[in-house]
C-alpha cells in the first residue's frame, strides 16, 4: 500500500471512529423532524428521531468508499476497530460518572447545587444498558452486512453500478439496524406496543433512505478524487 492510500485509509479510519463514539454520546437527544412542517408527521404521530441519526449515517458512507477503495478486508477492519473504540468511550464515560465532583464545578454555570449539575451531566452521558445493547448489537450487525452486501452486488456486475450496490447495501442494512434497535430497545426494553414500534421503524427508515440517496453523489466525488490523485489500489 502506498504511502498516499495509507494516510487516506488511517482518515477513513479517524472519521468513522469519531462519528460512531458520537452517534453514542449526541444519540440521547431525540428532535422533531420538520416539526412545524408536518406536525402530524407520519401515520398521524410527529416523527422523533435520535439526533445520532446526524452523524451516524456518515459510518455507512465510510465503509462504502473503504470497500470500493480497499476492499472488504480492510472495510471490516474499521467496522471491527471502531465497535471496541466505541465499547472504550463507554467504559471511560462510565468512569468519568463515578467521580466525586468537586465544587469548583459549579462556577460560570447556571445551576444551584453539585447535585443539579451532576444530574444534567449524568442525564446526558448516561445510556441505560438495553439501549447500549441495541445500538452496539445493531450497529455490528448492519455494518457487517452492509459490506457483504456490498462486495457481493460488486462481484455480480463485475464491479460496475457503483451507485448500484452504494445504495442496495446501505438501503438493506439501514433496514436490518433501525429493526433490531428499536425492536429491542422500544419493543423489549421499554415495552411499547408492537404497532407503535412498527410506526417508528418504518418512519425512521424513510429518512434513512433520504440519507441512502444524498450520499451515493458523495461516494462517487470521494471515489473520484482518491483514484485521480493516487491511481487504482489493487486489493
């Protein structure tokens, strides 16, 4: 590998690792999406979604333009890497909850009390533990899928209609994790009804789809530049 595709690969690497541990720290913030636009949203509910939903569709478009540049060896490996970087920043996070705070805390900031100010910090790093076991068992599960997927519908068109198995791949795996999350998390850890899940699901599905389809011009402009200014790798 040359020394222009190694330091490609190591930002590839960076940005799908920064995304991901952020998906995990911003995704407990739920939005209304074009609130004031469609208030009654889809099937007459205001679509709510996790502001993870900023960041980690950014994963996927990775992981696309890693297995059309390097292969599925080298996409698996930042999927693998990224899954126990991400396991890392939880466990710091974790940590980080359990100390003792100190007073000096409190100065420049609107609360009253440590107590106050420790439950907003708390509030906003702490996962409960279903919802860390959806999104990891969702996130390992549909970006191992998505590159399979990937290399397959390559090896069927000889690698041409990159737009093609861009779009399969991120479409069919999207589908395989807003499933597991929201079925584990909404259905099984919180026990809402099955048809509300299933409202969720399909509504949040549909905006990843949207996102499916903004990215595809992306993966072709990133492919493009990386082969122009460093030739073809072979994997």
């Amino acid at each position: 590998m040359s020394e222009n595709y190694i330091k490609i690969y190591s930002i590839l690497m960076t940005v799908f690792v920064v995304m991901l541990v952020l998906t995990n720290i911003i995704g407990t913030k739920i939005f209304l999406l074009f609130g004031s636009i469609l208030p009654n949203g889809i099937f007459g509910n205001s679509i709510a979604l996790t502001a993870g939903i900023i960041t980690y569709p950014i994963t996927f478009l990775v992981t696309d333009i890693t297995s059309e540049l390097f292969g599925k060896k080298k996409a698996n490996l930042i999927v693998i890497v990224g899954f126990f970087c991400s396991l890392l920043s939880l466990v710091i996070i974790s940590i980080v909850m359990n100390l003792e705070p100190s007073n000096i805390w409190l100065t420049g900031t609107p609360y009253n009390s440590i107590n106050e100010i420790e439950e907003a910090f708390n509030t906003i790093f702490s996962m409960p533990s279903i919802l860390i076991f959806a999104s990891m068992s969702a996130y390992l599960v549909a970006q191992l899928i998505d590159i399979k997927v990937f290399h397959f519908i390559k090896k069927i068109t000889k690698s041409k209609y990159l737009w093609l198995r861009n779009n399969l791949s991120t479409m069919f795996s999207q589908l395989i994790d807003t499933i597991i999350v929201n079925t584990i998390f909404l259905g099984f850890g919180m026990g809402i009804e099955y048809q509300i899940v299933c409202k969720i699901i399909i509504a949040n599905y549909i905006v990843k789809i949207i996102f499916a389809m903004i990215d595809t011009p992306l993966v072709y402009f990133f492919v493009f530049i990386i082969k122009k200014k460093c030739g073809v790798y072979k994997y």
